[in-house]
C-alpha cells in the first residue's frame, strides 16, 4: 500500500504574500492615490511619520499595507485584522 504524493492546499498566509494577489492592477491603483493624498515613507523619514495605509478587505477581515517610497510592492502587511467567527453588524460596519 502506497500514499500518493500530492501538494498541501496553499495556506491563507501564502495567499496574503502581496497585496491584492487577485486583482494586482488594483495595487498600481491605490498606491498613486496614496502618492497623491498622502506622506510616503522613504529614506528621509523620522520614527515619527506615520506611513501610508492601503487596506485590502478579506472574507476574513483586512490587511493594512503600507506604500514604499520606491514604488515596489509590500512584503508583509503593516496590520492585519480578522473578524471574529460572530461579528455583530455593529463590529462589521466599525470597519468601513
């Protein structure tokens, strides 16, 4: 009796590596309206800036992504947030 190799389903976090795998036009999107509307982090900037956010909405709850000054894609979100199993409609309109 032999198991059949097969590949793990892609975990959530593999999924979530960049933002908006799914829609990657979306990214160039929001990052120029953040270029446009807000303070890019770059090289200049002291611990006090407070970056730039792009939030990507889940099923699950959202990722905050922060813009580098250079135009690249994030690596990790900034913040990440999940909804509880039984969101109240309450909590969920808090997030908009």
């Amino acid at each position: 009796m032999t198991d059949a190799l097969h590949t793990p389903p892609p975990t959530a976090a593999a999924h979530h590596a960049r933002p908006f795998t799914r829609d990657p036009e979306r990214w160039e999107k929001e990052r120029d309206r953040a270029l446009q509307t807000g303070h890019v982090r770059d090289h200049t900037c002291s611990a006090a800036c407070e970056p730039v956010l792009v939030h990507e909405r889940t099923r699950w709850g959202w990722l905050a992504w922060t813009v580098p000054g250079d135009g690249s894609p994030p690596e990790i979100p900034h913040q990440i947030g999940v909804l509880t199993p039984a969101a109240t409609r309450t909590q969920r309109l808090a997030l908009r």
